[in-house]
C-alpha cells in the first residue's frame, strides 16, 4: 500500500514557515554572497518544488498569478513610497530614457544574439531577451549594493527609478 500524506491546515501551515524562514536565511545570505536574493529564491522555489526533493505539487495557474501581481503592487507601492520626488526629478528624463531605450536595445541584442549564436528562432530569442531586459538594472542594483559599490548620486538615482 503506497504511502500518503494527508494533507492538513498544520502541515500546509509548518511548511509555509519553513519555506518562509529559509527565504529570510536566503535573502540575509544573498547580501554576503553577492547574489540577487531572486536567484536564490527560485533556487529554493526549484527544490520545494514537484520535481525537486521538496516534491510539492502546484498548479494553480490563476492563484500564482494573483499571488504574483499581489507582490508586484507591494513592490512597486513599497518602492514608491521609498523614493522622494526630490531625489527623482533631476534624472527624470535620463531615468525614462535608459528604462524604454535601453530596455528595447537589450531585449533586442539578446534576441539577435539568441537568434543568430544559438539558433532560437527568432521570436523565441527576442522573448528571451525581454525578459533578461526587464530585470537587469534591478539586478545591477542589488550586486552593487551587496558589494557595497558607492555609485555617484546621480547614476544611483537613475538606477533606483528605472
């Protein structure tokens, strides 16, 4: 007779926390390693998940995506609040450049690059380039703060608003 666990409130509840601590742990880790805390969270999200050792089985598609926009709304609000228009101003039309123009080149050049190096077709390379393009000012933000970087006021506020 196979083995089943059945599933209740408390264990659903103790393997929230346990997923809840580790990525408190990753995300402390991360600042020392030099890591985005994403990359580790989908590590952890990789192994808790159904084909990792954590095997927990998830595919409801609608609740990932609310779940997903909820934490955009909480990251985009809370990131408002944090930025004073002050600060923001000055580098408003440099900000707004590097985050359409920029992103759209990068999406571009890996797109291309996909395409060309890689043989992806091409819409394929130029999806993968959009989303390596959206995320990597994020990213160089998060690595230069971690290394502990001083970037001129400046730079560090058209990184923080793009």
């Amino acid at each position: 007779m196979p083995f089943v666990l059945m599933v209740t409130l408390e264990i659903i509840v103790i393997v929230l926390g346990v997923l809840l601590l580790v990525s408190v742990l990753a995300s402390k880790a991360s600042g020392r390693l030099g890591v985005p805390a994403l990359l580790l969270f989908l590590v952890i999200g990789m192994i808790a998940g159904s084909e990792g050792p954590g095997q927990i089985y998830f595919d409801d598609v609608e609740f990932a995506q609310w779940l997903g926009v909820l934490a955009l709304i909480f990251i985009l609000f809370s990131g408002g609040l944090d930025t004073a228009w002050s600060f923001v101003r000055p580098v408003l039309r440099r900000s707004l450049l590097l985050s359409t123009l920029g992103v759209a080149v990068t999406a571009f050049l890996v797109g291309w690059f996909s395409h060309v190096f890689l043989g992806l077709p091409l819409v394929q390379g130029l999806l993968l380039g959009a989303i390596v393009s959206s995320t990597d000012a994020a990213a160089v933000f998060v690595i230069l703060r971690s290394r502990g970087i001083i970037l001129r006021k400046r730079t560090k506020s058209i990184l923080e608003l793009e």
